[in-house]
C-alpha cells in the first residue's frame, strides 16, 4: 500500500471536498519532512481522531534564518512516504514552492505576545515565516484538526494564538514529545548529528529534568539555571542560546514555578541547533496538601 502524492493546491482541495460531501472529518498533520517516530505518533493521534489525515511536506524558505541551514536540511521524501503508507495515512501533501508562494506573494502573517524571545531572540523572522506558512496550510487543506508536538512548545502556542486571533475553524492539538530510548528529544535535526555528537546529545535532556525537578522542589530559579547553563557546556555543548522558566499557559517569564510552568531550552552541539522543554509543575503548599476536613 502507498500513500497518495498531491503536488497541487488544486487537486488537494478537489479531494478534501469529495471527502467532505460524504461528511468525512479531517486531520492535518504539518511537517518539513525527514519524519521520525515524533511525527508518525502524530500521525497515529491524528488517525484516532478524524476519518482523514494528511501529512503536508514542505521545507518552508521563510522560517530559516540562514541560507546554509535551509540547504543542510534533510529532504527524504521517498522514505516520508514509504513511512506514512502502512500507517493508513490518506495523502502526503508535498506542494512545490509555487504552490505555496506564487510569483508576486507579498503577504506575512505575524503573531506577537507569545512569539516574542526564546527562539525569536535568535532567530529573527523565524516565527513569521512559520505562522505564514501554517496559515496557508490550514487554508489550502480546511482541516478541522492540526496536530503538533510539545518539543515545539513556543511554536504550538503561536499557533494557537494565530488560529484564535483570525478565527480559523481548526482545533490545534498538542502532543507530547517523543523521545529516543536516551532520552534526546526526537529532532529531525538529530540526522546532522556525527557520532561523537550523537552520543552527547541526550545530556541535554538529563540536565533539563534534573533542573526541572529542582525548581519544583522550590530551589532559586537564578541559581539553579546558571548551574544548568554550565553544566551543559561541560556536556560538550558549544553554546546555550537561550535555559528560561515561563508560564505554561501564556509563556510570560517567570521568577520562580508559582504556577504551571515549562523550562525550555535551545543549544548548540557543534553546528546543529537543539531544543526541548520540560513541564515545572508548582509545589502543593501545606493548606492544599493537607486532608479535607470532614464535616463533624
Ligand atoms: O514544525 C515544523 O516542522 C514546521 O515549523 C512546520 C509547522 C511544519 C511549519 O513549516
């Protein structure tokens, strides 16, 4: 069995619209391709929840800040597909640049607030160029849902944030993410890893846990993320770009884990650029973790 190739905006939307005249629900699954077990667990919720899925393939020019990063990314289209057929998925949506920027396309769709520092502060335009295009995919293929990954957790909320603000009748679903049996977040990035790399990388994730746990346990915020910081240098990291402590809801910075929070980070091992976040979730205080009184 294989899944079905759609190059065009035209030919998606003529299928999406059979579907729908037969009331069918669908899914959309957005990536850049090079798809891991991160992706097909996607895949997997998104098959439990709507009748049809796609899977839309399209190494976006806009969201990279560097013309070497965008060459470097990996393309592997034909083991995509040979991924998503004995899932069940109903179609790899793989559109070529003009399907998606025609000649003359002059349009950005930008979301403030949520999109601001962590990954914007080092990659400007970045978030632009990625809620330009997720737009457009929601439009081209009128999904009812979307699926995306926790490890993208600044991403997700903008996300969220551009379906409510222009009222697109999509719901935006969150999952987990996926990790390799180390640990490391699963990352299309991790294929540009060497060997050497490979086996320092899931440090990173080890730190993060381990300082997550120590923030619950109510330990100075300042304290504990400059200890983390050096100590994933000393993992053999090159640089850290960005250890913070936000709210898990709104991502406003955060002194101290006095409400649900994430700790996300973004390092550099060698010349490819990680990230990954790790939920802080607030101590009970004493009132709240003693037993109800009963009644007398
Ligand atoms: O997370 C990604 O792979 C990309 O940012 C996305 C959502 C497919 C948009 O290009």
């Amino acid at each position: 069995m294989s899944v079905p190739i759609v190059r065009t905006v035209a030919e998606l939307r003529k299928t999406v619209a059979a579907w729908r005249k037969t009331g069918l629900t669908v899914a959309v699954v957005p990536t850049m391709g090079a798809l891991h077990e991160g992706h097909l667990s996607l895949v997997r919720a998104a098959l439990d929840r709507a009748d049809r899925v796609i899977v839309t393939l399209f190494v976006n020019p806009k969201q990279f800040n560097s013309a070497a990063d965008l060459a470097a990314y990996p393309r592997t289209e034909h083991e995509d597909a040979a991924k998503l057929a004995p899932l069940g998925a109903h179609m790899l949506y793989a559109p070529d640049g003009a399907q998606v920027y025609p000649e003359g396309f002059a349009t950005t769709v930008s979301v403030s607030g949520v999109s601001e520092g962590l990954c914007s502060a080092h990659r400007p335009g970045h978030f632009d160029g990625m809620a330009t295009v997720v737009a457009k995919l929601f439009l081209q293929t009128g999904a009812d849902l979307a699926f995306f990954g926790e490890k993208d957790f600044q991403q997700l909320h903008v996300v969220r944030r551009l379906a409510r603000d222009l009222d697109l009748p999509i719901d935006i679903v969150a999952y987990p993410t996926v990790r390799e049996a180390d640990g490391l977040a699963m990352s299309s990035r991790n294929l540009r890893l060497s060997a050497a790399e490979r086996q320092a990388a899931p440090k990173l994730a080890e730190i993060l846990f381990a300082t997550a746990e120590r923030l619950t346990a109510g330990e100075s915020t300042e304290n504990v993320l400059a200890e983390a910081r050096q100590a994933v240098v000393q993992a053999g990291y090159t640089k850290v770009e960005y250890l913070e402590l936000r709210a898990e809801d709104d991502l406003s910075p955060l002194e101290a884990a006095e409400r649900p929070a994430r700790l996300l980070v973004a390092a550099w091992l060698g010349d490819v650029r990680l990230i990954d976040n790790a939920s802080v979730q607030p101590r009970q205080s004493a009132t709240e973790t003693l037993a109800p009184a009963t009644a007398a």
